[in-house]
C-alpha cells in the first residue's frame, strides 16, 4: 500500500519524468490561455465585421428603397397625366361597379400598363395592380 502512495507521489519520480511533465505543462497551460484570448478575440471581431455588414447593407438597400420610391411617385404621375394614357384606361375599365372585366379586357389593359410603365428604361414597376373605387381587385 505504501508503494502505491509512493508512485503516484511526484517526489518519487524519476529526473527525466519531472523535467517532462514539467515542459509539457510548461507547453499547454499558456498555449490553453493564449488559445482562449484568441478565440475570444475572433469572435469580437467576427461579430464587429457582422454589424458591419449589417449596418452597411442596411444603408445601402435603404437608399436604393428610397430611389425607386422616388422614381415611382415621380413616374406614375407623369403616366396618369397624359390624356391617351387616362382614355384608354377609362375606355377599358367596366362601368358596373358589379360587373369584373372579362379576361380580354384585362389582357388590353396589362398591355396599356406594361407598355406606359413596366417596358420602360428604369423598370421601376414591378408588378401592378388596379383597384377600384371601393378597393376590390380589377386586375
């Protein structure tokens, strides 16, 4: 029994085993400490470079939501100012607030909408849809 206490005793040990347990922690314990200031250090700056982005592609898509609303409210108007546009939306809308367009109507006026907003240069509409007095779907 006193053999065993003995062994595991770090003043029993032969020179070599001390001087190598003694590198080897020598090695670990501040390679261990260096490694978790470290880590801690990347993911300061991975998430600094996160909130940057962020920030970054905020301000950028904000300008770029800002310029096509812009474009948008600046380019309807100029479309239901000219006459040919407002008779040939008048000339093909239903009268009967009852009555939905029949599919050939719709398609005349798609066409009038895409050819006056959606075909131009700066394809500012996407999609359009038309309402009517009361705010139901014609299109």
């Amino acid at each position: 029994m006193n053999t065993r206490r003995t062994a595991w005793s770090i003043f029993s040990w032969p020179l070599w085993l001390k001087f190598a347990v003694g590198f080897v922690l020598a090695i670990i314990v501040p390679l261990v400490l260096i490694s978790l200031l470290i880590l801690s250090g990347i993911e300061e700056v991975g998430r600094q470079n996160a909130e940057l982005y962020v920030s970054e592609n905020g301000a950028r898509q904000w300008s770029e939501i800002n310029t096509a609303f812009d474009r948008a409210l600046n380019g309807m108007p100029d479309f239901v100012e000219q006459e040919q546009n407002q008779q040939n939306l008048r000339s093909l809308l239903p009268t009967d607030p009852n009555v939905r367009a029949d599919p050939l109507l719709k398609a005349r006026i798609i066409g009038v909408l895409q050819d006056g907003l959606l075909n131009q240069a700066g394809d500012v509409f996407e999609k359009i849809e038309l309402l009517d007095n009361q705010g139901r779907l014609v299109l």
